[in-house]
C-alpha cells in the first residue's frame, strides 16, 4: 500500500507539472502582451522603462526559462505577487480564500451524498413505483440545469422574491461574527450546489442498487428471513457505494467549477472569485497560483478516493 502511494503521488506530482505548463502555454498565447497587465493605462511608460520593467520581471527571456524559473520559485513555495495588490504574495491570498470555498464545497458535497444516496436507495427498493418516478424526473431536472443558471433562479426567487435567504457575500457586513449569521448565508448557496451533483448520485445509486438486489447472496439473505431493512442496508447498501464512492471522487473537480458559478452570483469570496477576478484583470501569477493549488487538491481527492475504494471492498487490491 506505500508503494502504491508513493507511485500514485509520483504520478500526480507530473500531472500537476502538466496542468501547469498547459495554463502557462494558454496564457501566453492569449492576445495581448503579459507586460500589459502590470501598467497603469493612466501612466504610460515610455519603451525605455517598458523594456526596465520587462527584464525586472524576466518576460525578456525565453518562454521555457521563464516557466522553469516559475515552477522553481513554486515548488519553494513562491507563488508570486499578485499584479492588481501591489505588495501581496499570491500563496497568502490563495490561503485566505481556500477556507471559504472548502466551506461552500464540503457543505454541499455532504448534502449531495446524503441526499443522492438516500434517494437512490428509496428509488430502488421503490421500483417502478410513483416514487421512482417522481425522484427520477427531479433527478433528471437537477442533472439538465446548468451550475450557473441554477444558481441565477435560486438567487432571484428565494433571496429576492421570497427574502427566505441573504443575496450574497459570506456574513452581514458590520456585524458582529455569528454562527447563526454564516449558516444563513451558506445555506442557499450549499444548496444550490448540491442539486446537480445530488441527482447525478441518486442516479448511479438506484442503478447500482438495483444491480446489487438481484444478486444470490440477497436473495438468500430474504429466504432466511432476514428483515428488509438489514438486507437493504447491510447486505446491498455496501457493494452498491463502490461505484458511487468512484463518482464522489470524480465530483470533487467538477464541483470546483459548480462552486466558481456559485461564488461568482453569491460574491462569495472564496477561491472561485478570486480566479475569476484574476482572470478579468489578467493577473497572471493568481491564475497560475490559484490552477496549482486546485489541481493538487483534486489530485490528493482522488487519490483519497482510491485507497476508501479499496478499503471498502477487501477484494480490490492496491496496483
């Protein structure tokens, strides 16, 4: 098993490497000069200092020196300073902003599992019933809705029609931290961003359970008069989470860029913000920052993710 993770590691140390060197190529070869982003438009430089302030910066030298020397810095924990606050290192802000969005996620990946799994369950030992057919039809609704557009209707109806909810930001400005102000604020958001992902689980749930329920062992548990409820929840219920544990791993990424839609229409300041404040004002060392950060977190999920597959099912052996 530590072999297996010290290989999965090496293995996600070059996919990040990958991942970085793909966002430094784009940004590169987006229109416009990176020179741009750190001059006033109010105080024109003239050539001479532009070219002062491009070899201070280093995009005088060649592309491949310069990502080098930025992965370098990064991998000693030197992410930069951000080019619209003057004077603030990009491995601080990101910091800041990295407990808000863990907040918003997790708070809404958890519901999206209790609910997905939950529904699942009843869809499938409720086959072909109306209650079947009802969570279907609301998963198909919930799968269908894009992140943005769900979060644009929950806004309007249940923080501006019907006032059940704040229209944004993380805690009333002014006033005094309060457990009960931050869950009123996180509450329509969370939600919001478990719709989807609840729905996609319900369905991977009621399928594998299905699967599950027409298997001998089950079968034999009910001949021996075991009740429903234990063969549903001890027998079924553990084979059928291995799929779906699978697809939580996989949702965690995908969750990332629910969570810049929902931040961006809750002004939520987390990282999903901030990567897209970064990216209109073309802040380069945020960008790049903000996607190293994000992407080793999905990376250490995932891996997360495989070692519970296999310590769920003892059948499945690390390779």
């Amino acid at each position: 098993m530590l072999l297996y993770c010290l290989r999965r590691m090496a293995i996600g140390m070059l996919m990040l490497i990958a991942l970085s060197l793909l966002v430094f190529v784009l940004l590169r070869l987006a229109p416009g000069d990176p020179i741009d982003a750190y001059i006033n438009p109010n105080a024109p430089l003239s050539q001479t200092e532009m070219e002062m302030l491009r070899a201070r910066l280093g995009l005088d030298q060649p592309l491949p020196v310069q990502y080098l020397s930025w992965l370098w810095a990064a991998a000693n924990g030197d992410l930069g300073f951000s080019i619209q606050r003057a004077g603030v290192r990009v491995l601080p802000l990101i910091g800041e902003r990295i407990g808000p969005t863990l907040l918003l996620m997790l708070t809404g990946l958890a519901l999206a599992i209790v609910i997905g799994i939950a529904a699942g369950v009843v869809s499938a030992v409720k086959r072909n019933s109306a209650i079947d057919l009802g969570l279907g039809v609301l998963a198909f609704v919930g799968i269908s809705s894009p992140a943005f557009l769900t979060a644009l209707l929950g806004l309007y109806f249940f923080a501006v029609q019907l006032r059940w909810a704040p229209s944004g930001g993380m805690l009333t400005p002014g006033a005094l931290f309060s457990w009960g102000d931050l869950l009123s604020h996180l509450i329509l958001p969370s939600v919001l961003l478990s719709i989807g992902y609840a729905a996609l689980i319900m369905r991977y749930m009621r399928s594998s359970m299905l699967e599950v329920l027409n298997q001998d062992y089950v079968r034999t548990a009910r001949a021996k008069g075991v009740k429903e409820f234990w063969v549903v929840t001890k027998h079924a219920l553990r084979n059928a989470l291995l799929p779906v544990i699978t697809l939580i791993g996989s949702i965690v990424g995908v969750a990332i860029g629910g969570a810049i839609f929902i931040e961006s229409v809750f002004d939520w300041p987390g990282m999903g913000l901030l990567m897209v404040n970064a990216v209109e004002t073309r802040d380069y060392p945020v960008i790049m920052g903000g996607t190293l950060v994000i992407g080793a977190g999905v990376i250490v999920v995932n891996l997360l993710t495989d070692l519970t597959y296999a310590a769920i099912d003892p059948r499945i052996q690390a390779a």
